[in-house]
C-alpha cells in the first residue's frame, strides 16, 4: 500500500498533508507559517462514524469529543457529519466503497489486513505518529502495524481477555499459577473456543506467523516437541475434576452458583462477575502453567478497537488530527468516565481514578505482560477451525495423553492448510 501522501491530493493540499501527517515533506512548512500571517479560518466538512453508544445524543461521548477538537483549532471551522458503524462492521462497511466511505471511523484492529487491501485506510506519519508512539504500549502499537510495517490507526482500548476469580477461594499468589489454583478449586476455562486455545500454545514457544504475527511464509508452528508437550498437558487437564469447559453461559453460571471459582472473560462481562462475587471480585493477568517443570507464561491474544483515516479524505490534515485526538489520553479518559471503555493509553496507567479499578488494571496487566497480538493478515483465516476442533477433541476424550504427539502433528498440519 502506497503512503497516505501518496494517496491524496496534490498541489497545496499536498504540502499540507505532507506537513501535518508526515509522508516525506519535511521541508515544507505548516500552512499557518510562512509570510507571519495567522492562516484564515478554513469552513470543512468532516464525516465520522462510530458506534450508536458513543452518540447517543448531542451530549454523548462522540459529539462532545468531536466539539472539544473543534473548539481547539481555529485553523478550521468544521461541521460533523455522523453516521453509525460499529468497529465490527468497519471493514465490510468501509470497504463497501472507499471514497463514499466516512473520513474518520472506529474500526476492530482484526480488520486491518482488509481495510489496507481496499485502499480505505491511511498510514500515518510524521508529528502525529510520534504522538501515538509515545502514548502506546508495544503491543497496541503492533496492532495497527500493517505487513508492511506502517501504522494505520490510533488504539482507544484493547481487546483481550484475563482471569477473574472468587477471592474466597483463591489468594493473589494462588492466582499465578493455573496448577496451583486447580489445586484448590473449580476452574472454568472456554477450550473448546479458538479464541483461548492459542494461549497454552504460545505459552510453550510455539508461533502463528512468526515472532510479529505478521510473516505469513512462516506459518503457524503449533507441531513438534513443544506443541505435543502442550497437547499432553491439556489433555491431562480436562480430566481433572477441578476443570469445566466454560461454553455457553457455563462459567458465569458456576460463578453465581457457587461450582466454579475462577473463569476466563474480559471487561464485557466485567459488571455481571462483580454483581455475583460482590466483594470477593477479583481479576488478573494470566497465571503460568507448569510444562517440563518450568513455569510458562500463558498468554493472550490481544487486539485493539482503534481509530482509522480515510485516505480518500477531502480533508486529510484535519481528518488526521481528529483521529489522533480521539485516540487521546483526554478523550480516552473521558471515554472511560462517559462510557467505561477502559483505556490503553500509557499515560492514564497511573490516574487514580482507573489504576484503582481491578478490572482496568487486569486488562492494562495483561497486555503489558501477558499477551501476544492477533494476527491479522488473511492466512489466519486457516486457523479458527481446526483449533476449534482441537478443542473439542480434548474435551469429549477424542485427544489424550497416548496419542497427544499423532493428534498435534495432525493439528498442525490442518491449521497450515492451503486454500482457506
């Protein structure tokens, strides 16, 4: 994919997306420089789609937002143009038709790979970059990494999953480590679901694409020693009387009944764990399992809900700070406080406000340490099935402890499959 400049327009729009988003015009100077002058007030059109939550009404996250950006640059007099389009749908919506398509958007990291094919998304650069960059961890900035190695969004909360659990039952050392905890009460763990599989996985040294997600010629490497070494410890698992395959509500409905201790969730379901554990809510970071005697680090996928530009933008300078704006530290906080979208953002790590809150602290712990990023390019698309499948052969017996090493070779070789 060609560079954001390179993509838009030419002449005086281009010296100023070259400036503002800095696509290789370094020399240039911003458009409020030059003779001393202050730039005149410049009337634009802006189009953002978000979610339906964020805009409720005029008063809602998106619009105040929106309004506060407005209010900082005198540079622009902007009129916003909202439409509805959840982060999920960003992709089919976007690529639908680019240039008809919103100049800012919220968009699901996992969509990256389609939104850069169909020329509907912009790299960014420049100032603006190096303001993402100091504000993001790693692995949010690896999310919005294309293959190409550019950055193509602004991360406003990460998408990950962590570990709640009955503090009655478990105490803050018990929860770093998975065998300790299934030592003393029931566990829930969704298996059968291919979003969690990997976690055991990649815990042992196995890989899906390389060590950044991201080479599809490496392939997803869950064969040999150390993937049979994770078969036979699952299957040994599942028959342990303190492990229930969380699928369908089965966790949650443990938790309030009293059968499960610990299960495997993220912030969605952060509110319902806390009605039913009241003060015993508790939440972490992935605990270790033990494999060849050693501890190793489960880890998580992880992903982000990002804010993406519209290369196709009539306004591409403003589109791009707009963006950067609501990716913000400010308007991350104000998301959190308006709506409870827990941040990524590395400057909120220590506001009191959220460090205090357990579920916030969780999710920021477990992307910092216990989490690797989801692949996004189209080759991953080979993996859900098979790993799926996996799962449910270690839960229904069909994979065990004598045929761990035959059943992994097996499993590898289908999630390498060609022609999915």
């Amino acid at each position: 994919m060609k560079r954001l400049t390179a993509m838009l327009l030419s002449g005086a729009m281009m010296t100023t997306l070259m400036t503002g988003c800095g696509g290789g015009g370094g020399e240039q100077k911003p458009a409020a420089e030059g003779d001393g002058k202050p730039a005149e007030t410049q009337d634009i059109k802006l189009t953002v789609w978000g979610p339906q939550e964020d805009q409720v009404d005029a008063n809602g996250w998106l619009p105040t937002m929106c309004k506060q950006f407005d209010e900082a640059h005198p540079e622009w007099n902007i009129t916003f143009d909202y439409g509805v389009c959840s982060e999920g749908d960003a992709g089919k919506n976007v690529t639908a038709d680019p240039a008809a398509a919103a100049d800012v958007y919220f968009f699901a990291n996992d969509q990256l790979g389609t939104l850069m094919q169909a020329n509907g998304i912009a790299q960014l650069g420049g100032k603006y970059l190096d303001e993402v960059k100091a504000d993001n961890t790693d692995t949010m900035m690896a999310s919005v990494t294309g293959t190409d190695g550019g950055v193509y969004g602004v991360p406003f909360t990460a998408n990950t999953w962590f570990m709640y659990y009955d503090k009655s039952v478990f105490s803050e050392d018990d929860v770093k480590s998975l065998d300790t905890m299934m030592q003393k009460g029931k566990v829930a763990f969704p298996l059968t679901n291919a979003w969690y599989l990997p976690a055991f996985y990649v815990a042992n040294g196995c890989t899906l694409f390389g060590p950044d997600g991201v080479d599809a010629s490496a392939g997803i490497k869950f064969g040999g020693e150390q993937g049979a070494a994770v078969t036979e410890y699952l299957a040994k698992m599942v028959k342990s009387p303190n492990f229930v395959n969380d699928a369908d509500g089965v966790g949650l409905d443990g938790l309030r009944t009293g059968k499960v201790s610990a299960i495997f969730s993220g912030s969605w379901d952060a509110a319902n764990i806390q009605e039913i554990l009241g003060e015993n809510f508790g939440a972490a970071q992935l605990p270790t399992i033990e494999i060849g005697g050693s501890a190793k680090q489960l880890k998580a996928f992880a992903g982000s809900k990002a804010v993406g530009v519209n290369p196709n933008s009539k306004n591409p300078e403003a589109a791009v700070a707009l963006a950067v704006y609501l990716g913000s530290g400010e308007a991350q906080k104000a998301h959190y406080e308006m709506r409870q979208i827990i941040p990524c953002a590395k400057s909120l790590l220590d506001d009191p406000a959220i460090s205090k809150d357990i579920v916030a602290s969780a999710q920021a712990n477990t992307v910092l340490n216990t989490a690797i990023v989801q692949p996004s390019i189209p080759e991953m698309g080979a993996y859900w099935t098979p790993a799926e499948a996996m799962g449910k052969g270690l839960v229904n017996g069909e994979v065990t402890v004598d045929n761990a090493a035959a059943k992994t070779e097996d499993f590898n070789k289908s999630l390498n499959s060609a022609g999915l």
